[in-house]
C-alpha cells in the first residue's frame, strides 16, 4: 500500500476505511472529539481529514452539526458519476502512457497484486476493504501521472464514491476477479506506451464497473422495495 508521510495522511486512511467498512452508517454525525480518542490523535489532523473525506463525497459538512456521513447513492448517481468518469478518466489513461516510468509501472503493480491477493483470501473485511483501495490506488496512480491536475482533481472528487458504495453492498470481492483482469489490460497498455490502448481499455473497464455497480444498486433498491411493502424490517 501507499507509504503514510504525515499524521493527517495515517488519519485520513483510518478513517476512509472505517468508513468503507461500514463502521459508521450513512446519516451518523462524526464528532471530531469522539474520533480523535479513538484514533489517540488531536483535533487538528482529524478535522483536515474529514475535509478530504467530504472533498470525495465520503461524508457531509453541516454549518451547525459538523460532519455527517454522506448518505448511500442511488443507481442514478451512480450512473451519473461513472459517466462522469468515463468522460475524464479514458483521457488521463491516454496521457499517463506517455509517462509510463519505472516507478509509475511498479506502483501500478503492487495495486494489481494487493487487489488479486485480497480478493483471493476474501476473509474479511479487512481484505475486503484492503481489495478496493488497491483498486482506488490504481486509478488514483494513473490520474497523478497524466500530469493533468484540473481533471485529476474532479477524478478525485468522484472515484471513491462507488468503492464506498461497492464495500457497503459487500458486492466487491464477487466482481474484483473482472475488476482486476481489465485492470491488468490496462496496464498492458501503459507498459507499452500505447495512448489509444490505453484509452480503450479504460473505456471498456468503466464501462464494464458501470453495469456491475448500477446492476449492484438496482438490486438493493429491489429489495428495500419489497421490505418497505411488507413492512418487515
């Protein structure tokens, strides 16, 4: 995994996984003392956390009540967020082949391994949580090295909503085996420094996590249906 440099950085992945976890469900207010004391950390790293976090749409900011967790999306906003990304992200794939160092092609390797690894163990939630954020870091690593810093930032205020969305529908480890094949055709590409393949197979991988997801979603919504009309809980 990514190497921790600062407090705030070690404070915001505690948090993110707690969150994608499922530790604090959707609508929970997020006290800041409470979280340091947990986390045996001050105000101050907490709070710049919680700021990335809303920056990506993992929790929501209220003048008076502080943070809340964001609530669970809907397919719609699933959908509309993939489209989003498939607007942006082919795009940043195409320009990150002509960046394709050493570095850059290891990192994105250890994303592929730590996803294959996590998925086959599916032992808990740690590796399932663990499965995900690979799979963030690999899109993240891609996005940073198309040195294109306006839509990277707009790739980072979207990607990591359909993950978290992804990890409380415990959809993740049945679609990561698929998740990690087009990851690898990707990387196939960038290795290469072909641009075009690149572009093409980041195309066909979100619109491949497209269909599972708003599939993953509908399936929930179905079902909160059929348990509001039987008014079972």
């Amino acid at each position: 995994m990514r190497k921790v440099k600062t407090l705030t950085e070690a404070t915001y992945h505690s948090l993110l996984e707690s969150l994608m976890a499922g530790a604090y469900p959707p609508g929970q207010r997020l006290i800041i003392s409470e979280l340091g004391s947990v986390l045996g950390v001050s105000a101050t790293p907490i709070r710049e956390a919680l700021a990335q976090l809303n920056s990506r749409g993992f929790v929501d900011h209220h003048s008076r009540r502080g943070y809340t967790v964001a609530s669970a999306l809907s397919s719609d906003q699933i959908l509309q967020i993939m489209e989003t990304r498939l607007l942006l992200e082919p795009k940043l794939a195409f320009e990150a082949a002509t960046a394709n160092t050493p570095a850059l092609l290891s990192r994105l390797s250890v994303t592929l391994d730590e996803m294959q690894s996590a998925q086959s163990l599916n032992r808990d939630d740690s590796h399932f949580v663990q499965c995900w954020l690979a799979d963030e870091h690999f899109h993240e690593l891609i996005a940073a090295a198309a040195g294109k810093p306006y839509m990277e930032r707009a790739y980072l205020s979207l990607g990591g909503q359909v993950q978290r969305f992804r990890i409380l529908a415990r959809s993740g480890c049945r679609q990561a085996q698929a998740a990690v094949e087009e990851h690898r055709a990707i990387f196939q590409e960038l290795q290469s420094g072909d641009s075009n393949g690149a572009y093409v197979a980041m195309k066909h991988h979100l619109t491949q996590a497209s269909a599972r997801a708003v599939e993953d979603a509908r399936a929930i919504e179905g079902a909160a249906a059929l348990i509001g009309e039987s008014g079972v809980a």
